[in-house]
C-alpha cells in the first residue's frame, strides 16, 4: 500500500508494552530512495528526546488509529544510543543503533548488495561496478567489495527537508515536490507527489524517484531526466483515491526506464 510521507508525520508509535511518541520525520537513503530511519519525539516520557528507529522495525500503520506498531519495547528505546539528529546521520552511528537493537544492517543485505528488486514503479538495475582486469568480469567477492566501500558515506536525507524542493524538467521549472507516496512493504519512496500550480491549472503528478538526473541539495532544486510536455502528458493522478495497479502500468509505461539519481 501507498501511503503519503506528510500523513505519517505525527503518528504514534507504539511499543510492545506502550506508546513511546510521535514521527516528526523520516530519512531516506538517496541511492535507493529507501527510508531507513524514523525520527521519533519522545514528548514528556524522555524529556523530549529524538530517537531514531529502524525501519526494519516497524510493523504496518493502522491508518484509522495513526499509529505504528514496532518490534521493540520502551525500555529498548529508552536506553538507545543518544542522536544528534541536527547533525548528519554516519554509518558508525547507523552501526551502533543496528548493534543495539541487534538488527542486521540495510547495507549487509543481499537486496543492497545485489540489487533492489522493484523499486519506485520499475525494475531496478544496481550501478555498473568495475570489471576484473584478468577475468574481463567482477567476482562476487569484488562487487560487493566494492558497495561496501561505496556504503562507508551515509546518503541520508530528510524527507521533511525535501518537500517544497523546486523541479525541473529537461526544459524548464515545473513545480516543487508537494510529498512522496511510500511502499509500506519495502518503505521505498515509490512516487515523486509534484505540484504543477505554477504552471500548469494547479495538477498533481506522479513522478517515479528514478526520473531524476540530480539534486542539487544547496539549491533545493530537484533536476529530471524528462521535458516538460513527457510530465504534461503524465497518466491523472486523483490524491483522493488509491495508486493502483491500473495506473502504476500506465506510469511505467509512460516515462520508461529512466536514469538512476545522481
């Protein structure tokens, strides 16, 4: 199911024994457009304390009672590694929280490693590796040799910080990122939510994340590798009803496979 990124915020989650707080954000890995972390306030039980929670821990939303169910218990997160969540999110504090919780890390799995599998609407290809000098291809070993190197740099964003993002097509502005639609089986940042109000008689369209050539984070400009009349001709998208699967074929066949994010 698909569900809006602004809809989660202010959930409350809830532990195995309690409610811990409410979802003040999340953060997604820009490789993959892959949520990994929820911002979580602790309100008055923690003093107003920012944790984060991984989310291999979170179990289905119950959208009518706007809460998340994790597999965790209060006192886990209580005694969780303390974050700064003002400052960047590094692989050595994603270790410690992963290691505490005794959950294995995103960036060891095979999905990571290997590829990704359905993603955003289409299939996904990981980026081309290096290949074997003497061999002419890449060992197993090499490879993921090679994306655990690649790994080291967290690639963490707010999803809070991206909306309001302006974006460009090949040709010109046509909007900013008004929100994104989320996989809640995969937490995949399935579809870019893209407010034409400015240019084009106020319509909404969906956007697959691999649409995008570039994001220039400084600029909070979000650059696509499509013109503006391939996103004028986009499949209608109606906010008041439910992606299905109907209209996921009809976006995929519309823009095609598209470039990986820079």
């Amino acid at each position: 199911m698909l569900i809006k990124a602004s809809q989660i915020k202010g959930y409350s989650i809830e532990a195995s024994d309690g409610p811990i707080g409410t979802v003040s954000d999340l953060l997604f890995d820009d490789d993959t457009w892959t949520t990994r972390w929820l911002v979580v306030e602790t309100g008055n039980w923690l003093f107003n304390r920012q944790v984060l929670l991984p989310a291999s821990a979170l179990g289905h939303p119950d959208l009518a009672a706007r809460t998340f169910p994790v597999k965790l218990t209060r006192a886990q997160v209580k005694n969780s590694p303390d974050v700064d969540t003002h400052l960047p999110v590094s692989r050595q504090l994603e270790a410690n929280i992963y290691d505490y919780y005794g959950f294995s890390p995103y960036w060891g799995t095979e999905d990571y490693l290997i590829g990704y599998g359905y993603w955003g609407g289409l299939a996904f290809t990981p980026p081309l590796l290096p290949q074997s000098a003497d061999t002419g291809t890449t060992s197993r070993e090499d490879e993921v040799l090679q994306m655990q190197r690649q790994a080291e740099d967290a690639h963490l964003r707010s999803i809070e910080v991206l909306r309001g993002y302006h974006i460009h097509a090949t040709d010109g502005e046509i909007g900013h990122l008004a929100d994104v639609l989320l996989d809640d089986t995969d937490w995949t940042l399935h579809y870019l939510v893209v407010d034409t109000s400015n240019w084009w008689q106020g319509k909404e369209v969906l956007i697959s994340p691999r649409s995008t050539q570039s994001i220039m984070w400084s600029e909070r400009m979000l650059y696509l590798g499509v013109d503006r009349d391939k996103v004028r001709g986009s499949p209608d998208y109606n906010p008041a009803l439910p992606v299905d699967a109907a209209l996921d074929a009809d976006l995929a066949r519309h823009y095609g496979p598209q470039k990986q994010a820079a």
